[in-house]
C-alpha cells in the first residue's frame, strides 16, 4: 500500500489533525512516516522596509530555521508518544507548497497527509493555500484532514 508518508508540520491544529491520522496509516501499513516543517527565506527588502530596528540583529533566517526545527521536534516527539515507529524530522526553507512536493518526489513519498489550514497568513487567502497548492501541484496522492 504505502511506503513512505509525509505530513508538513507548521504547529498548527490542523497540522496535528493530520499528523494523528498519519500516525494511524503509519500503525496500519508500517509505511516510513517523515514530517517536515518549512520556513520561508527573511529577505534583506523586507528588513529594510521594517520600522522596527533591533540594536543588535539577529540573522533571522537562524531564528525562522530555529522555530520550524522547534516545531518539526514536537511533532516526531507526538508522533513517538502516539505509536509511531522511528519518525524523521526534516526542516526545509523555501515557499511551503513547491517545497513540500519537491520534497516529495525527491524521497518519493506515497502520500502526503496535511492540514486543511495551517498557521498561513494573507498570502494564503488570496492565492490559495498551501494544501489546495500541494494537492494542485503533487504527483502522489495527498490527504487533506
């Protein structure tokens, strides 16, 4: 049936909704269960264009990549805590949909389990959010919980 299952974590309740039926396909076929967490490159523009200027900036890309290994952390300890066998956690940059399916056909995935909604913000709502994307734009199945 299936190999290998992806569940994208951001955090959210609707990442953990999925993350829960992940875990039940995972025990019901011992397919391989990833999760993986994406951050979005801070760039220098929108730096700028900050009215906020901290004394002393951090790089913010190592704030963002820390929160998502943060994030994808939590979700392997679940995941653990609720029967799951040996989850990996990966933590990828980039724009969350093409991230999530290149990720996929790189580890050829069999399934992609994610949330309905995530912690996206306005982008989200006017151009489609990132589970309609994956669904759009994937070449394994993808179960949207």
């Amino acid at each position: 049936m299936f190999k290998r299952i992806l569940v994208p974590v951001d955090g959210s309740e609707g990442a953990l909704k999925a993350l829960k039926m992940a875990i039940d396909l995972h025990k019901m076929t011992k397919a391989e269960l990833m999760l993986l967490t994406v951050f979005r490159h801070h760039s220098l523009l929108e730096a700028s264009m900050s009215m906020v200027r901290p004394t002393e900036p951090e790089n913010l890309d190592n704030v963002l990549r820390g929160h998502a290994k943060e994030v994808a952390d939590e979700a392997k300890k679940f995941a653990l805590e609720h029967g799951a066998e040996a989850p990996r956690a990966f933590v990828k940059s980039g724009q969350p949909a093409r991230t999530i399916v290149k990720f996929s056909k790189e580890r050829e995935i069999d399934l992609i389990v994610l949330g309905s909604r995530g912690l996206g913000d306005l982008e989200g709502y006017l151009l489609g959010s990132v589970s309609h994307k994956v669904t759009s734009l994937a070449e394994c199945p993808v179960m949207v919980v």
